[in-house]
C-alpha cells in the first residue's frame, strides 16, 4: 500500500510539472507524462536534439506503471518517412535509481557502440527499464517487464517527436540482449500499431534459471566479482517481479547485507563490496529447494515461441558473464520450437568484446530489415 501511494503520488507530481500533459487515456502504455531536454553531457556522438521522458509501461503482470528513457535523434535532414528508430535496451548497471542512464549516462563503451549505430542513420531510443529512475523496484531479468519498457519507450519517443518513423528493431547487449530477446517474442502482438522489424542481441542473458538453481551453501567457493554481484540482482529482481517470493529464506545474515545493499548501489560499487565473497557465501539453502524454480520461470525463461521476424545473436567464446554454452542451448531450444536465428560466433571475444565484433554483421543485417 505504501509504494503504490508512493507511485501514485509520484505520477501526480510529475502530471504537474515540465511537459506534463492531462489527457483521456492516461496511463495507457507509451503515454507521456514527463519530456525535458537531455542535458549535452550523456549525449550519443551524432546526436541533433536529445530528449528525456518519463512514460507509461506495463509489468510483467499487467500492472501500469512508470518508465524513463532518452530520445537520440541524429543531426541533420531526417529521411522520407522519418528516421528509422532502434530501441536499445541496456546491460547491467544495477538497480537502484541512481543507476538510471539517461540520469548518470552510460559507458564509453555503450556511447561508442551507439554512436556507430546513429552514423548508420537510426535514431535511438532507449528505455532505463521499470524502476531506474522511478517508485517502482527494479525487477532485473524480467523480461516481459523489459520488453514492455523498450516498446513503449518507441510509442513515447514517436510522441515527442513527430521526425521519428514507426518503423523500428530492437538491440540489447547482456541483460538487454535477453530483455531484446524477449522483446521480439512478443513486439507485433504488443504495439500492432508499430512497424516492428527485427532485433539485434548480443551476449543474451538466458538459461538463468537452469544456472542459477545449482547454486547454494555447498556450491564450490567460486571467487567471481560478476557472479556475486549478479546473483544478488537476481534476487532482488524475481521479489521485485513477484513480491510474495521469500527472498530471505534462501539468504545468509552475509547474503541479506548483500542484497539490501544492492537494492540502491550501481554495479561498481557492488563490485567492489563484494570483492572475496563467494558465490556460496550468499545462500543458506540450495536455490533448487522451496519455490525459487517454479516462482523464477515465468519471470526469467526466454520465450521459445512467437518469433515473427527476424532475429541476430552475437556470442562470443571468451564470454564468463553469459557463457557461450548457455547460448548455444538458447538456440537450440529456439531451434527445435522451429525460430531460425541468424547465429554469429565470435572466437577470442568477452562480453563486451562481442558488441564490437559483431557490428560487420549486425548493421548490414538492420539495413536489410529496413530495406
């Protein structure tokens, strides 16, 4: 009851302020009611006028809620037709507010990789997902929480700025490879009135549930910075998305520190407090007890169905974030439910290698999706 009269006196407030508008409909997904100019500093290279907006979205479990995100439109003549959009959907950053991009701007690596996408001539757009930036908790890894967010992130950008075209794809790299996965299991039946193309993921978080059920007190002392701070997102996310999930049931006094503490800290400072804490240190009790496993499905399995155009994976072999043998099963399983991705495999490439990588293939892909 207090986060919803928070929520609700949030949405208020921001109805009240800035661009804020009082229409019919309100609520209703992709509606606006925030759209302020972005501030230069977290600007992608190329950019002609970038804009920020807090819209309306959809949880995992239908619930209207708020969204913010940036709008990236290139500089210059847009095309006939207007500029073709691509929605991106970001990696891990965290979870709490402080960790929203279009608020404290995103990695070089990202702005770069963007950057080569707007010289292409897309405009980007690009969704903070539920709850960066807004009342709502963050429920990382829900994917239809995220696909929702990056949908209607286009609705709003279309309705702010009238250059935009409603054709559009979906790309995302780690957390927002799988959430841009998800996305393209479900774009055409969720915004019919969008001209959805394609997607675009790389290094796709998948399988989670299939991983992360092996782990408990008598998992090995795996010392991994990433797997720590990852696991601890994870819980938090599926009690975001299904708040009767008894999170702490499974915890240690030492795993429930850690995870308050990531409730509000970006992934850095995570990182850095969880320095020599393993994997096992966390858990109390294997995760494959209790209702982790049937509560986890619906919030984290990837779709293995309802693919109506075309979709790219990038994995690289080097990747220890998401594993290329956790790929090669999402594809597989793709696969024998008859979904034909265009699979790219880059030998050598980490995590965040593989966006790079995967450019010479990915944007004569997109241009194809547009042609």
């Amino acid at each position: 009851m207090r986060r919803a009269a928070i929520t609700m006196a949030v949405a208020v407030t921001l109805l009240m302020v800035g661009n804020a508008h009082a229409e019919p409909g309100e609520g209703a997904p992709g509606t606006v009611v925030r759209n302020e100019a972005l501030p230069e500093q977290p600007w992608v290279a190329g950019t002609g006028t970038a804009r920020r907006v807090t819209y309306w979205t959809r949880t995992s479990d239908n619930r209207s809620v708020l969204s913010t995100g940036a709008v990236f439109t290139p500089a210059g003549t847009p095309p006939s037709g207007g500029w073709p959009v691509m929605s991106w959907e970001h990696g891990t950053v965290g979870t709490g507010d402080e960790c929203a991009p279009s608020t404290v701007g995103r990695s070089k690596r990202d702005l770069d990789y963007l950057a080569t996408w707007m010289k292409q001539g897309y405009a980007v757009v690009a969704t903070d997902y539920i709850g960066l930036g807004t009342p709502e908790p963050h429920a990382y890894l829900d994917g239809r929480a995220e696909a929702h967010a990056a949908i209607d992130m286009v609705r709003a950008a279309r309705a702010v700025d009238e250059s935009l075209s409603s054709k559009w794809v979906a790309i995302g790299q780690s957390q927002g490879g799988g959430a841009a996965v998800f996305t393209a299991s479900l774009a055409t039946k969720y915004a019919p009135e969008l001209d959805y193309r394609g997607a675009v993921a790389t290094g796709p978080a998948s399988n989670v549930v299939e991983t992360v059920a092996l782990v408990g007190p008598g998992t090995p002392a795996i010392k991994s910075l990433h797997l720590t701070v990852y696991l601890t997102y994870v819980m938090n996310g599926l009690k975001a998305a299904r708040p009767d999930f008894d999170r702490d049931s499974y915890l240690t006094p030492l795993g429930k520190q850690l995870t308050t503490a990531a409730e509000t800290q970006c992934f850095a400072s995570m990182a850095a407090r969880a320095e020599g804490i393993s994997v096992d240190q966390l858990f109390s009790r294997p995760l494959s007890d209790g209702d982790f496993v049937s509560t986890a499905r619906p919030v984290l399995d990837v779709p293995v169905t309802g693919y109506d155009r075309p979709l790219f994976i990038g994995q690289g072999t080097n990747d220890l974030d998401v594993p290329a043998p956790l790929t090669a099963k999402l594809v597989a399983d793709l696969e024998l439910n008859s979904v034909r991705p265009e699979v790219h495999v880059y030998p050598g490439k980490d995590h965040s290698g593989t966006m790079d990588a995967s450019l010479p293939d990915s944007i004569p892909f997109v241009a194809r999706l547009f042609a």
